[in-house]
C-alpha cells in the first residue's frame, strides 16, 4: 500500500528503531483532536520532539502519514474479529460483543479519524479502508446477531450491524464518569439489546417517490447547496464562489446574503440545532405521559436526522471549522438538548442513574447520526422505523409497533 509506506528505519545509534510509531501516534492524537487540515508536519514534529525533516525520513507526506495512522489503528480490532471467528461458536454473543468493545475503547480515535478525516486519503488508501469498514460490519452478522436472530431480513441484519460497530466506537465522541467496568457492560448490554430488538421490516409500508421542491429563496438555496458540497468535498475543499456557481449566483450578488463562507458554515450548522430544540419543543407540549417523551424526542430527531443528513454531517465533520464563539455556542446547545433527554430517559427508567442515563444518550445520538449518514441503509424503505427500533433498544426503553412501523 503505496501511501502508507514507512521509509527504512534510521540507524539504531541515532534514533530509536520505533520512531516511525511515535510519530504515527503523536500524529493520530494531533488529527483526532485538531483535524488534519489544521495540522502541519511542524506541529507532529515538535510533539514528537523531532525535526521536521526527520519525519521524512519515515512518511512520504501527510497524507501518508494519515493513512498508516488509520489502517494501523483500524488492525487491531480486525485481529479481534478475526479471532472470534477461529474461536468455539459455543462462546456467548455477550462475550464477543466485550472483546469488540475492549479493543475499540483501547482505539477511541479510529472512529473519529475515519469519519472526519479520511476523505483526506488518496482514493486507494481511501478504498482499502472502506472496504475494511464494510468487511468488519459485514463480519458481525454471522458472528453476533444470526446465532440469536435468523428471522430478520437483509435490510434488518445490515442496520443491526452497523449500529453495532457504532454503538461500540460511540465513546469516541463524548466524555463519561462511568469506570471502564462499567462502560464495557452499557455498552455490551446495548448492542445486545439492538441485536434482540424488534424488526420494523415485516410491517413496513414502501416508500413512494416524491419530487423535493427546491425553495425560491437564494438564501436557502446557498445553505442547501453548501450542505451537500462541504459534506461532500470538505469546508476547506470549497470556496464561496463554487456554492455560488452551483445557485447561480456570482460577484457581488452572492455577499448580500453572507459575508463570507464560515457564515454559509454557522447558517447551515445552527439550522440543525434549532430545529431539534423545536422538535424539543413540540414533544414536551404534545406528549402528556412523562415515560413517553423519551419516545417522541427520539421519533422527532430520527426524522429529521433522516431527512437533512447532509446538516447532521455537517454538525460532525465540519465543526472544527467553526469561528471558535459559534462552536462554543452549538456546542453549550447540544449538551443541553442531550441533558433533556438523560432527563426523560430517567423518567421513563427510573432505576437508572445519572452517569448510566448520561451514557445511553449520547450512545444512542452517535448511532442516529451515524446511520442516517449511510446511504446503503439509507435506501431501504423501512430505515427510519428499524433506526428507531435500534434507538429504542439502545436506551432500554420499550414501545408497542404502530401500524407505520
């Protein structure tokens, strides 16, 4: 694999035989926490206490520097998977879904790095780990869910799978106070429960194609089009004029509706989150059982997670290039919509304490965003009813079928 080649190793006199590692590691921790367009070969070089041109001497580039950071990060857990496989199949599904768990907390970054950063890769490297990444979901289904459920269809066993491998490499986004003892056990017992849990796909209603009018307004169509080409090029990949052009809007007729690109940035990121605080909204001045709000602000938030994906991505990857206030400011308003729903999961688990309640939020927020953003699970006709079964199962809560689901 070209890109991710590592030159010889210098002479054992002058440096140690595992420099090459400590760069890659001080490397991944730099990408995860700053972003790999905001780190230059300088700033890996001074946290790895070498010269820049020492690094060189290991990595072609960045970029291949980026590649051998996560394939690297991403072996460990295929080794694991691959030992279950040669394993008894006699070994309790519980007791996979551990070891799965253990490797990935040992690997928190690699989730980060792969959904945020690898469309930096070149499209080799960027097709071996896709490929890898498809390979490990696949790999679930025979090893953790079929033994348990060979009634569920095609479109079942896939989204099962991949909400499995978000559920376990969901610690990657948030903070917890929960002991590592504790965390594995949550998170066992989630993707467990995912694994039980009911299948919308017997009742589901096909979808009917529909024409989606595009609005008159210039505004909302520059923050459309921003969403789909900063998602699909990155913030950094596109200039103000390429939105404009996709609009028709060039010159100066494009800055009577937004200074600059990071405004199209915030516009696009603060619609996401005002209209989950309405979705909040309507939910606590609709739903009259307290054990049921739960329910609704996740049925609200699966549905337009669903249908603006590309605002959900956005809100992902893109949010180190917020100016540093409205970061700050979308951040504080996250945090507080995901207190009201630690808040109603209380209310309809009672057992549960804050910290447990804590996680499972936050747990099941990163398998929505990240399972609205899979096309392939995407196209099914009853994604959004089995994305809220799993969402369901993962906070432990229950809820009769409705007809639509």
């Amino acid at each position: 694999m070209k890109a991710a080649a590592v030159v010889a190793d210098d002479p054992p006199s002058r440096r140690p035989r595992d420099r090459g590692t400590q760069i890659a590691a001080k490397a991944s921790e730099l990408f995860a926490e700053r972003g790999y367009q905001s780190v230059k070969m300088e700033d890996i070089a001074e946290a790895a206490g070498i010269t820049p041109r020492a690094i060189y001497r290991h990595y072609q580039n960045k970029q291949a520097l980026l590649a051998h950071v996560v394939l690297r990060e991403q072996l460990p857990v295929i080794e694991v998977i691959e030992r279950i496989s040669k394993g008894s199949s006699d070994v309790p599904v519980e007791d996979k879904l551990a070891a799965l768990v253990e490797i990935s907390l040992d690997n928190r970054r690699l989730s980060v790095l792969w959904q945020r950063e690898a469309r930096h890769l070149d499209q080799e490297d960027f097709n071996l780990v896709r490929e890898r990444t498809k390979m490990l979901a696949n790999s679930y289904i025979p090893l953790m869910i079929l033994p348990e459920r060979s009634d569920l269809g095609r479109d079942a066993l896939q989204l099962r799978a991949w909400t499995i491998g978000s559920i376990v490499s969901s610690p990657a986004y948030f903070d917890f106070s929960l002991s590592r003892a504790q965390l594995v056990h949550e998170l066992v017992s989630a993707a467990h429960r995912v694994i039980l849990s009911h299948s919308a796909e017997a009742v589901s209603r096909p979808r009917t194609p529909e024409e989606r009018r595009a609005s008159g307004s210039r505004r909302e169509q520059l923050i459309a089009a921003a969403a789909s080409a900063f998602r699909r090029s990155g913030y950094a990949g596109v200039s103000i004029d390429d939105i404009g052009r996709e609009v028709g809007l060039v010159g100066p007729a494009l800055y009577r509706y937004f200074d600059n690109k990071a405004d199209i940035l915030v516009a696009a990121v603060t619609r996401l989150s005002e209209w989950r605080a309405l979705e909040t909204l309507r939910t606590l001045a609709n739903e009259p059982r307290s054990d049921r709000v739960i329910d609704r602000l996740i049925d609200g938030y699966v549905g337009l997670a669903a249908q603006f994906s590309d605002l959900v991505a956005l809100s992902l990857t893109e949010r180190l290039f917020l100016p540093a206030e409205s970061r700050e400011r979308l951040n504080r308003a996250q945090s507080e919509n995901l207190a009201e729903w630690q808040r109603w999961l209380m209310a309809a688990r009672p057992e549960l304490e804050a910290p447990r309640a804590a996680v499972l939020v936050n747990v099941t927020k990163t398998v929505i965003d990240d399972l609205v953003r899979n096309r392939r699970l995407q196209s099914s006709p009853s994604f959004e009813s089995e994305l809220r079964s799993v969402a369901y199962a993962t906070l432990g809560i229950t809820r009769e079928p409705t007809q639509d689901e």
